[in-house]
C-alpha cells in the first residue's frame, strides 16, 4: 500500500519535505514511518521514497523526512537478516525467535534496534497531537512492527522495553519550565506512569538502552515492573504502571536556583542539596511542578534521589540520578497481585540529577566516593 501526503510548504533549495505543517502532526509521523512507499505532493515537486530508495523531483534538493534509510529500511534489514541466517546453526550463536543468530549479527540488530527506537521516540515527541491521551495509541504500530522483529523479545511498558531499565529512565527534558504537570493515576488525561517519557508533554531526550562502549554502569536495578492495560492491545493506551526498583535513596536539605559556572553568571539552573554530605547536584525538573518546588522550597522533605547509571572516561566520571518525591498509593491499586504492599513508601519521578568530576578531583567528590563500587579508571 502507499500513502499520499501533501506538503504544502514552499519548495526552496534546502527545504524539506519532513518541515510541512503535516509532518509535525504525531499521528502523521506513525503513517509516514510505517508506509512501505510514500508519495509526497509539495507546491512545486513530488517526493517519492520506499524501503531500498527516495528521490524527489528536483533531484539537487533535499528529501527531508522521506528517506528509504528510517524505520521501514531497520525493519526490512533485520527481517531480511533474520530469513539469511534462519538455517544456519552455530553454538556461538544466540536464539532470536525460532532462529539462531551469530552473536555479531544479534549485536549489530540490537544496536539498530536501539538507535531506531531511540531516534523515533526523540522525533516523535516533537510532534504535535489534538489530544495528548492519544500518545502511547499514536506511537503504537512503530513500537508493535519492532517488537515483530523479535531482536529485544522483551516486553513493552508503556514507551519503554523491559530491558535495562535504568539506561532507559535516564531520559531528559529541557523545556520542563514551561511543560504542565503530569497527569496521575485516576486523571481524565493520565497517560503513563511517571517513569515514561510519555507522561509528559514536552521533546524528550532517551537514553540508548545498550552501551556498546563500556564505559557506563547501572547503580540501580529494576526487580519488578507492571503495567495495566485499557485494552488487551500490549501497545496502547494504560491505566497505571509501576517499577520495583533496589537502588539507594538519599535524601535532600535544600533546592534553589544557581548559575550554572562561574563563567555564565545569567544561565541559572536548579540546584540539589544531599543531606547526608551537604554536596550538591544539578536537577533537571521534568515539568514546572518541580521548578515551582525549588523555587517555594515547599516539600523539599519528601524529595529523594537515586543514583541511576555512572559513566567513566579518562577525562570524566559522571552520575546520571533520578529524582523523586514521596507520594500516596492505594494498597494494590490496579493490581491483583498486589504490587504495593501495605505500608510500603510510593514514589513518583519529577526530573533527573547529575553530577561529576575530573579523575585526578575525584576524592572532592564525596557523592561520587560514596556509590560505592564502580570501574576503575586507567
């Protein structure tokens, strides 16, 4: 099948299709990724791209948001991968599905796998949606058409994949200033748990699940996670969520707003105080409900954060957090299985933390030297 789009930008040396009205709709870039050809009318040219090639009628100008290299061509490289190696059977090789893959082609479809998802979910959340309810639902074929790849063969949790999760948690935001609080379990918006980047209304930055450097590690460890369906639809829309995570929880004397250095006096930044060392770290607030918290100082008490994932270089050790605050949960809520025990403290993110140094400062550090811990650094 192919889909017919119409761009109604000016065509111009240097303008792209993907820049029209019609492409920053959310629902738009679900068709547009998932069509196996695609057939763009713009004011003065025609845009044509499929799995294997794209091309527009002025051939010196840019394609833009077509291109035969996105989703579709993953899609077509794995699967294609898949149905070379199927007969093949090595001891060296990984199962993937009913076949048995060489471990270097798995690693080669986990990182497309990865960086696919994670160039979708970023492109993805610049887009515009009439009803923002509607997010997991308009994302919902691209996540299900990679889960049919069989290369992760993990579940899907409302925007994430349940496999290294910490990684996964560490996304950002840089608009959180100007973004509306999240919606919570019972709202007539609700549509993820805090954990998801879908919770918020706002461009977000993922994290790659994989490090292929091996130069990060996990400070944390999700035990147990479940979402809450609407519907029977593994993709769609959710009534709740929630993580069981084992990680260390410090808690916070004092948030305000600093410069960020002494070289930019102007550019202020939230910033946390650890109670137990009187360090600081940075915070990025996810929506104003946490920049309305530093700046008030109100419930600074209830605030926590957890070290999440530590990456190291020779030039740098940085600590990647997750800040959260202490909320209130009904005992099992959404959960035959009980997943909240009685007495047990619920907490829900607002942003995320960072701090570091240079190897040769680390011992002025005491939040890093006390992550217990970690690689050396050579």
């Amino acid at each position: 099948r192919a889909k017919l789009l119409w761009n109604f930008s000016s065509d111009l040396p240097g303008s792209t299709a993907s820049n029209a009205p019609l492409f920053k709709r959310a629902w738009v870039y679900q068709e547009r990724s998932l069509a196996p050809r695609t057939l763009a009318f713009a004011k003065n040219s025609v845009y044509w791209a499929c799995d294997e090639f794209s091309r527009g009628e002025q051939p010196d100008w840019a394609v833009g948001g077509l291109t035969s290299e996105g989703l579709r061509g993953t899609l077509h490289s794995v699967l294609e991968s898949g149905t070379m190696l199927a007969a093949r059977n090595s001891e060296s090789g990984w199962a993937l599905g009913q076949r048995t893959v060489p471990t270097e082609q798995l690693r080669a479809s986990t990182g497309s796998f990865d960086m696919r998802w994670f160039i979708c979910v970023t492109g993805y959340t610049l887009c515009k949606l009439t009803k923002h309810t509607d997010k997991l639902i308009a994302l919902s074929s691209i996540a299900r058409e990679l889960a049919n790849t069989e290369v992760i063969g993990k579940r899907y949790l409302a925007g994430l994949w349940d496999v290294n999760l910490p990684f996964q948690m560490a996304w950002i935001t840089v608009k959180g200033d100007t973004t509306p609080p999240r919606q919570r379990v019972g709202d007539a918006g609700y549509v993820a748990p805090s954990w998801s980047w879908a919770s918020i209304e706002a461009p977000v930055q993922p994290r790659l699940i994989f490090d292929y450097s091996n130069r990060m590690a996990s400070l944390a460890d999700v035990r147990a996670a479940e979402v809450v369906l609407k519907t029977d639809f593994a993709f769609g829309s959710v009534r709740a969520g929630w993580l069981r995570v084992w990680g260390r929880l410090n808690r916070v004397k004092a948030a305000e707003m600093k410069a960020y250095s002494n070289w930019d006096k102007e550019k202020q930044n939230a910033s946390l105080t650890d109670e137990a060392t009187g360090e600081e770290l940075w915070f990025c607030s996810d929506t104003m409900e946490g920049c309305e918290l530093v700046e008030s100082g109100k419930d600074v008490d209830k605030l926590v954060w957890m070290p999440l994932t530590l990456e190291f270089d020779s030039k740098m050790l940085r600590c990647t957090c997750l800040c959260l605050i202490e909320a209130q949960a009904e005992d099992g809520i959404g959960s035959e299985n009980k997943f909240v025990k009685t007495g047990e403290k619920v907490y829900r993110r607002l942003g995320t933390g960072s701090f570091g140094r240079i190897p040769s400062m680390l011992r002025e550090d005491r939040l890093l030297m006390e992550l217990e811990a970690y690689p050396d650094v050579q």
